[in-house]
C-alpha cells in the first residue's frame, strides 16, 4: 500500500509492463466478439472506398499514372495507410470512453504499471488494424490488386502499414485521455485526421494538385508511407530515401508521444 492514497503499489520495470500489458491487452481482444458491429463499421468503409473510387473514380484519375501501372495498384496501399490512419481513433474513443465509465480509476488502484493500460489499449488496437490490412489485401485482389514484387514485399507492405498505425495511436493516446470525452475524443481526432490523408497521395498522384498544395502533400507522412508501401508491392527493394523518411516519422512519433501519454495517463 502507498502511505499517501492507501492504494497498492503498482509494480515497476519492462518485465512488470510486458506482463501487466499482455494481460490488458488480452482483455481487450476478448472483448471484440463482443461488439462485432465495430469491427463490421472498420471495415465497411474501406470497403465502399475502394469499391467506389476503382468503379466511379478510377477510370478518369487511372489515365494520370505512369503507364503500366493498374489504379488498383496505386489505390489499394494508399486505401490501407489511410484506414489505419483513420482506425486509430478508436484508441482515442475507447481510452476516453474508459475514462467516462470509471474504469481508467479501478486500473490506477490496481498493483499494475503505470504504462500498462495504456499498452494494452494500444496493442489490441493494433492486432486489429492487422485484421483490417488483411481483409483490404483480400478485397483488393478482387478489384485486380496484386503484390507484383512478390508475397514476401506484400506481407512487409502489410507490417509496415500497420507498424506506422502503431505510432499514430500514441497521438490518438494523447487525444483520448486530454479530452476525456468519448464523443469529443472522436471529434478532435477526425478534425485533423481528414485534412492529412486528402491531402496526400492516397487517392490521386500528388502531381495533379496545385503547385502549392504538392509542396505539402510529398511532405506528408501519409504520402511518405503511400509511396513506400507501393514500392514494396510493385518493385520491392525500395530506396533508402523513401525509407529513412517513414522510419524516422514512426519512431519520432512514439518517442514523443508515448511519453506524453503516459504523463497524462498518470495526471487524470
């Protein structure tokens, strides 16, 4: 017991997080057939995404590529970077929502780490956006997308995409437990969520824009990692440049943001 609070005190060092946080996250996991319907709403919208601009959008924006290069192609990687991107927001809702219901309380006067709630959110969360990459890949190849350089490039093309939605749940972390509103923390991630995957190469190659608008679009780690995950389908081996850029955008976000997560978990 802690002589101030009278609460246990929570254990420390990696070996009690890994544990605790494994814990956590398997209580996450089981929770998902709970509530299929969000599962079912992540991966209906992908789905009518790429449905709708291969059907309706690809025909006009297909004649913009370099030639040999299918839209399905360029669509599909930008498609999954952009669902990820968009599914970490349920990190936000579902920490807020935790915090709503009282729940982030019981954890605190538990004997457990202090990062580990917040591991376990996030690492359920993203063996879920792994389920959703998957049934993408799937889909995809029913509209013609296929992993030209080989599986081997595809399956990285998957971890790396999922690797990058990793690093975005720290920011959507962050979000979560500064709001502490489940209906707020949905609004706050999505204000910023939208401007930074349209703006990008998801959809359409940044050359159609306007000259001032590319200048931010290349600059934009949705564009970095749409453009890599690409390369791993279509070529594989890509270049150190279109790497190094990625790399340091995933550990510079966790380097920053985990930290402030956990500060502001130990605040609330």
């Amino acid at each position: 017991m802690t002589a101030a609070t009278g609460a246990p005190a929570a254990r420390r060092g990696p070996g009690s997080m890994l544990h605790d946080g494994w814990i956590l996250t398997w209580r996450n996991l089981v929770q998902l057939p709970r509530t299929p319907e969000l599962l079912l709403f992540t991966l209906i919208q992908p789905i009518m995404f790429v449905l709708l601009f291969t059907y309706v959008f690809g025909g006009s924006i297909g004649q913009s590529l370099p030639p040999g290069i299918s839209y399905a192609q360029f669509l599909i990687p930008g498609i999954m970077v952009q669902t990820l991107v968009f599914s970490t927001n349920s990190t936000a809702v579902g920490l807020a929502d935790d915090l709503q219901k009282g729940l982030v309380d019981r954890f605190r006067s538990l004997p457990i780490a202090r990062s580990a709630v917040l591991v376990g959110r996030i690492c359920s969360d993203t063996v879920r956006l792994a389920m959703v990459a998957v049934v993408l890949v799937l889909v995809g190849y029913v509209v013609g997308f296929r992993f030209e350089a080989g599986l081997g490039w595809g399956l990285l093309m998957i971890v790396t995409a999922v690797a990058f939605g990793f690093s975005m749940s720290w920011i959507m972390a962050t979000i979560g437990l500064s709001v502490r509103d489940a209906e707020t923390a949905s609004t706050a991630g999505f204000v910023w969520l939208f401007p930074l995957t349209f703006v990008s190469s998801v959809f359409v190659p940044v050359t159609s824009m306007p000259g001032w608008l590319q200048v931010v679009a290349r600059n934009n780690p949705v564009t970095l990692l749409s453009n890599l995950l690409r390369e791993f389908t279509l070529i594989g081996r890509p270049a150190a440049g279109t790497v190094l850029p990625v790399l340091a955008w995933m550990v510079g976000l966790v380097v920053v943001f985990a930290p402030l997560a956990v500060s502001r978990y130990r605040k609330v």
